[in-house]
C-alpha cells in the first residue's frame, strides 16, 4: 500500500477544492524521485459503496495520459 494518500490538483479544481494547507514534507516517488507536494487536505469525507470514509491526502500536480486523480 501506499505511504500516503494523493489527489492531483486537476481533481481537486473539478470537485471545487481550490485552498489547501502548505504540505511539510518531501515525498519519495515510486521511481525514487523527491516530489515537494503543492498541498496538503486533511478530514475529506467520501462515500464509497454507501460507506463513509475521512481521510488526508497531498496534492500534486500530476499531468499527462494515464495520470489517477485519486490514490
């Protein structure tokens, strides 16, 4: 699994999240690469398959085909 949540900045703008905290820390990439995050959300409320979930997620400006807007 993953260390930490991430949602792209693009998402972000279509769900009408447009502030964020400043994210403290550097994230390591899966092909080592040091990434300083745009952002950082914390106490997002989703509901998945009629369950309720909270959760923290970093922002980072992902671009280009076969980008997530959610891990």
């Amino acid at each position: 699994g993953s260390g930490v949540n991430v949602i792209s900045e693009a998402t972000c703008n279509k769900i009408d999240i447009t502030q964020w905290e400043s994210c403290p820390f550097w994230l390591r990439m899966a092909d080592m690469r040091s990434v300083w995050p745009i952002g950082l959300l914390r106490n997002l409320e989703f509901i998945l398959g009629g369950h309720n979930f909270t959760l923290s997620a970093v922002v980072l400006c992902l671009n280009g085909p076969g980008t997530y807007p959610f891990l």
